[in-house]
C-alpha cells in the first residue's frame, strides 16, 4: 500500500534549512497496524502529515496504493485523502455548533451524498463507537473520551483504506484510552491499515510492529512484543 523511497522533507526558517525528514525508505503493507516513536521534534508528526497527503516530500518518491503522490495536483490530493485517508487527530478538529452527529457527516457532506444516506450512516458510526444516545450533544457537552469517539466516527465514515492516528490517548484517562484502543483494534481486525504515533509503550505495543524516528530518520524497527521499555528513551532496544 505505502512505499517511500529515499525521502526527505525540508523547511526553510529565516535563511536556514531545518531537515524534518532525511531520506526515509520504508513498505507498509495494507492491513498492517504500525506505531511511530520518537522525541518531540523527531520527525513524527512530519512523516504522518505526508503519508496523509497533507505535505508533499522536498525530495524522493512516495507511492499510496500505485499512485505517485509527487505527480497529483492538489485537487487530486484533496479527492484522494476524502476517499481514501481517515484522520485521527489528538486535538479532535470537530467544529462546536455542529453536533456529534453532524460533525460525523461533514465528510459526507463534502461528497455530495444525500441528506438522507449521511444520517443512516452517522447514526451507524455512532452506534458503532457506543454514542448512539449522544448524536444530538455538541462537543461541548461531551467528555474527553466521548468526543475522540466522534472523532473515529467521522474518521471512518467515507470507509478509508488507510487510518492515520496521531496521539489518539493522548489527552485521555485510562478508561477512555483503552475505549480507544479497543476500537483502533477492531479496526484493525478488520482489515483497515492503521498508522498511529504515541509516545506510550503500552499503546505502541497494540501496534504489530515500531518504527523509532530521530532526527529525521527511521532509526528503530521493532517488532511491537519485543517492545519491553521506551526505545526513546532506551534506545539499545531492537
């Protein structure tokens, strides 16, 4: 599904360029559930970003399902990421005078389906997610936890191929992160490719294997039951 060859990302601030990416080569297959690891500054948020279309690479190639990204046009990019490409973002993005239900039917919205098709199908998402009797809250009338569950909602409505979830425990409790986590499994189970970052080991351990970011550079790959410590922090790990 995802093939990047030799990638780099660079930015340039003042009259310095800051390298956030450095000649990345890595396959992830579809179906596949993959952890990125890293410190802050790290490259991580930067490598979600462009396997989500969102950024495209200053150098190198990357291929998502055949296509190469480099040669699309940004309104290409934009169709591709609605059909194919579900965000979970740690800071939810929903839009508060919108309810739990119309925040999980924007996407439909955006593509063009009938008024009476995105209700069936949001009422299902939620049901899915277990906020059926919270359709009609707003955000503000929503916990923490309740909320990142519309986000997956709305995620997943379009049925992506390719879920990408970055710090989707971050800002949550125990309880509500391994909510969460449940749903990102059965996800997973079945069939979505998911590529999450986290900084938690007990989170990443979900995932089937880590890549470990530094500077720019894939520097770990770890199969996720050999993760016993923070190979941020304990970098010997293999």
């Amino acid at each position: 599904m995802i093939q990047l060859t030799n990638v780099s990302k660079t930015y340039e601030v003042g009259d310095q360029p800051v390298h956030a990416l450095v000649d990345v080569t890595e396959r992830i297959q579809t179906g596949e559930f993959v952890a990125i690891m890293g410190s802050s500054g790290s490259g991580k948020s930067t490598l979600l970003n462009l396997l989500g279309c969102l950024l495209r690479p200053s150098a190198g190639s990357y291929t998502l399902n055949g296509q190469d990204i480099g040669t699309l046009s940004d309104v290409e990019l934009s169709r591709l990421r609605q059909k194919f490409i579900g965000f979970i973002f740690q800071s939810f993005h929903l839009v508060p005078r919108l309810t739990a239900a119309g925040n999980v039917e924007l996407p439909m919205m955006f593509a063009g389906i009938s008024t009476s098709e995105r209700q069936r199908r949001a009422r299902e998402a939620l049901e899915a997610v277990g906020l059926t009797e919270r359709a009609k809250h707003l955000p503000a009338q929503l916990s923490v936890g309740q909320r990142q569950r519309v986000v997956i909602a709305r995620a997943t409505i379009m049925r992506p191929q390719l879920i990408l979830a970055d710090e989707p425990t971050g800002n949550l409790d125990r309880a509500s992160s391994e909510q969460i986590l449940k749903l990102l499994d059965q996800l997973h189970a079945q069939g979505q490719t998911l590529i999450m970052v986290t900084h938690e080991v007990d989170v990443a351990r979900r995932a089937e294997r880590v890549l470990v970011i530094d500077d720019g550079q894939i520097v770990q790959r770890i199969k996720s039951d050999a993760l016993i410590r923070d190979p941020v922090l304990h970098p010997a790990v293999k």
